[in-house]
C-alpha cells in the first residue's frame, strides 16, 4: 500500500528495479548480478519511512502549489541518512528525454535512476528555488551491502518537524527547460 498522498498513475516501490538492457558487466559496476537485478515492479507492503510525508501544497507563493512535496515528519538532524532514491535503474542509453525524475547513479558508468512511472517519496523533493535560500537536503551515493544506491541525506543543519525538504535539482535540470 503506497503512502498517503501517492499519485495513482505511479507505481509505489521500495527496492529499485533494473533495466534488462544493463549488461551484466554494468550490474557488476554497481554491486549486482544478473540474478539479483529485478527487472520487473513489485509493489511493496505499507511504506515504513516514518520520517517523512507526502503533502498537497496549497501555498499559492509556492513554486510547485497545487503539486506535491516531501515534509519532515519530525526533526532530522544534520547529515542524516532520509531515503533512498529508487526507480528504474537503467543505462544512460535508454534515458527518457521527457522524464523529470531520471538522475544519475553514476555518471562515469553511464547509469541513472528514473522515478517518473515507479518510485518512492523520494520523488516528492521540490527544488530549492522559490521555496528557501538554498536546499536542506542532498543527493549522494551510499552502498547498501555491496550495491551502488542514490540517498537522500539532510544537509548540514537539521531540518525542523513540518518543514518541506528541498533539494538543488542543478543548472542542468533549469537549462533542460529554458526557451
């Protein structure tokens, strides 16, 4: 069961699910086997993140009113591991040039995670800009045993109960949709 506030047209997952379309030397790159790479969504039981929420923002001054962010559920602090970023990992050969949620994993290797049709909460983060003077929370790399994930960590000053996550989506992101 997806959390509170899901969008219907996206499927609710925990655990990433992998193209076919990576060679097993790329699923090696980032701590996989052929065996271990689910390439089909399963749907996962109730979320457990109880740190975080998903709200409708109805704040007409906000950027992004009417849509969805992500929220702290009580405080965070400094540095703190939030969620991890899972979607559809895939090869950069296979990029959705019209989806907003693909990020890279690792840029070297060629890979990225797509969030637009299978995701977590993590897809909620709104960019900072028009919301707070700089973003509250960061993407990094972390290794989940021996694979290569995408995190969501709070930045270095704790995010307070009720405030609204956001994170700096990059000049890449904005010149993608300039003119």
């Amino acid at each position: 069961m997806p959390p509170a506030n899901w969008p219907s047209n996206i499927v609710f997952i925990k655990e990433n699910i992998y193209s076919n379309q990576l060679t097993s030397e790329e699923l090696a790159n980032i701590g996989l086997t052929p065996a271990k790479a689910k390439t089909r969504p399963t749907p996962n039981g109730s979320p457990t993140n109880k740190l975080i929420k998903i709200k409708k923002i109805s704040d007409p001054k906000h950027p992004a009113n009417g849509q969805f962010g992500l929220f702290a559920n009580q405080k965070l602090p400094a540095k703190s591991h939030v969620i991890d970023y899972v979607g559809y990992v895939h090869p950069d050969r296979e990029s959705d040039p019209s989806s907003d949620y693909d990020i890279s994993l690792d840029s070297a290797l060629g890979i990225g995670i797509d969030a637009q049709r299978w995701g977590c909460e993590a897809r909620m983060i709104n960019d900072y800009r028009g919301i707070n003077a700089t973003n509250n929370v960061i993407f990094d790399n972390r290794m989940v045993g021996k694979e290569l994930r995408i995190a969501v960590f709070v930045g270095p000053k704790d995010v307070n109960k009720g405030e609204e996550l956001c994170i700096n989506y990059g000049k890449g992101f904005w010149k993608g949709r300039a003119g």
